[in-house]
C-alpha cells in the first residue's frame, strides 16, 4: 500500500482536520489535547482539553470545536496497540468544548440538552447555516450501555436540540455534497444512517413508519464502524475498526474497503488543492498516515 507516515508517537489521535495552512489539527484522545501536526511531522499542543476529546471540526468563527466524550479507560495490547475500554474512573459527563487556535483558550459549550446530560459526544460536523450536527455514542460499561443520539447545536451557546434518538452506538457524521442529508454510522451495527434534512437541525419525515432513515451496510463479519467524511461525489468513507481501513459506502449501491496497517483505524479528512490528499488516523499504532486518494473529498464549509 502506498502511504505516508506523517507522524507517530500520537497518544490515540482522532477528529484529523486538514487546515489551510497544510498542517492538520487532531486530539489525542489519550493525552487529553488538541494537537497541530505540521507537514513535516512536528507536533504542537494547541490546547489540554481533558476528559476524552474526541470529534473536532473548525466553525464559522475560524475556532475549533471539540466532541468530549469525557474519558475513557486504557489497555496497552501485548501486540503494541492501544485501545480504549469501558468508562473513566473520574468521568463526569461528555461536552461540546471551543478552542480558540490563537490563544489555546478553551470554553465548555454544551454539557447537557434539555435537562439530560451529555454521555459521551464522538463526532461532528458543520453545516452551510454554520450550526452543526454532532452525534453523542453514550457510555458503557460491564453491565450497561447507554442509547446514542443524533443532535444539532448552535456555536454561540444559544440553541441544543437532540434530533434522533434510540441509535445503537452513533459516531461518525457527515452531511451529503448538496447539504441535504446526514449520514450517521453506528459502532456497533458496522451501517451507515442516511436521514434526510427538512432544514437546520430538523430532519425531515420518513414515510416508512417502521425506517426512519436510508441504511447503507451492515458490513459483513466482526467490523465496526468509527468516524466518517464523505467525497465529493457523495460517497461515505467510514473508518474502519478491526478489519482496519477505510470502508467506501456508495449510497447507489456497493461497499469498498481500503486498508491500512492498524486494526484501530478511527478516522478520515480530505485536503490538499485537488481535495485527493487523504489523513487517517491509526490511532491504535499512534500514527497519523497520508495517501492520496482515489477521487476528491468534499470540501467542509469552514476552515481556519
């Protein structure tokens, strides 16, 4: 396989945005930061974030906002792998955080929604409005788990609204080339939720009572699904755990899977000027990886 080791020595990385400038931004979930990655592999803490930064994407003020799922427990695997398990010892609840890249200023935005608090939000991204949907996996534990949900929030504080609720596992999300669906991939279930938009923050309603939305997949075998983008021409590049890669959901029909050397291949972003310069995330191994791919990604509304 043709690739590039970025960088390595990363403590979990995740939530890979590719800025302008040519460097990357990401978390390590591990460390607790949010972390910029330059082209030639030097890394700089932008921001310590604690608990479990997770998701992140660039908003229409130029900062970064984070998806905290509040922390996780950690096994060092003989193979060399890290991987994540169950609940932090000192976890308290998940939160919507904004970083401001200058300062390295961060704020918690969103810890609850109606009342009920944020589990564990994973993955997230911004619409043309410049609100953003954001997925929230919950926790678990030995004994219990909890249901995800779909919601769409606001960046200036002003506005929280859980969309869809009863998933199994929500992580990645992404928005279709024409903005008019979201696609939610489930962890567990390896299958990818296609729900159309009636406008900001509403999803529109099905007419199958028993199917709220479109599925793509599931995969076959033990795979699970973790963080999405999509491509410019609308298909739904899931990372790809266990059989670690990247699975292409093509919403016509048919499923592709490009592979990488890490069973914890947890996310993808798209840059470069054509938009064929892919990073993903290994975050098992601790590396960041560069390939180029094989069509354009879709470019994202924001950036910095």
């Amino acid at each position: 396989m043709d690739f590039e080791v970025v960088t390595e020595g990363l403590q979990f990385p995740e939530g890979p945005i590719a800025m302008a400038d040519g460097s990357v931004v990401l978390v390590e979930i591990r460390r607790q930061t949010l972390t910029r990655v330059r082209p030639d592999g030097r890394q700089e803490i932008i921001a310590r974030l604690g608990g479990g930064p997770n998701g992140a994407a660039v908003g229409p003020d130029g900062a970064v906002y984070v998806c905290n799922n509040g922390g996780f427990e950690w096994i060092d695997r003989p193979d060399g792998v890290t991987a994540p398990h169950g609940t932090a010892h000192d976890y308290k609840t998940g939160s919507i955080q904004r970083v401001d890249l200058a300062r390295g200023e961060v704020r918690t935005l969103y810890s609850e929604c109606d009342g009920r608090g944020l589990r564990g939000p994973n993955d997230i991204v911004f619409d043309r409005d410049g609100g953003f949907w954001f997925t929230d996996l919950g926790k678990s534990n030995a004994e219990w788990m909890h249901h995800g949900h779909l919601l769409y929030a606001k960046p200036d504080g002003s506005m929280i609204r859980r969309v869809r609720e009863g998933l199994v596992t929500p992580n990645g999300v992404g928005l279709s080339p024409d903005q008019k669906t979201v696609h939610v991939a489930e962890t567990l279930t390896s299958r990818v939720w296609s729900f159309p938009i009636a406008g900001p923050g509403e999803l529109a309603q099905s007419a199958d009572m028993w199917a709220p939305g479109q599925v793509m997949g599931p995969l076959p075998g033990y795979q699970l699904l973790d963080s999405l983008a999509v491509e410019a021409g609308g298909k739904v590049c899931a990372a790809t755990l266990v059989n670690g890669g990247i699975s292409l959901f093509d919403p016509k029909g048919g499923i592709e899977h490009i592979a990488f050397p890490d069973p914890l291949v947890t996310n993808i972003c798209f840059g470069g000027a054509d938009m064929c310069d892919a990073w993903i995330t290994a975050s098992g191994t601790g590396r960041l990886l560069k390939r180029r791919w094989p069509r354009p990604g879709l470019k994202l509304n924001f950036n910095a």
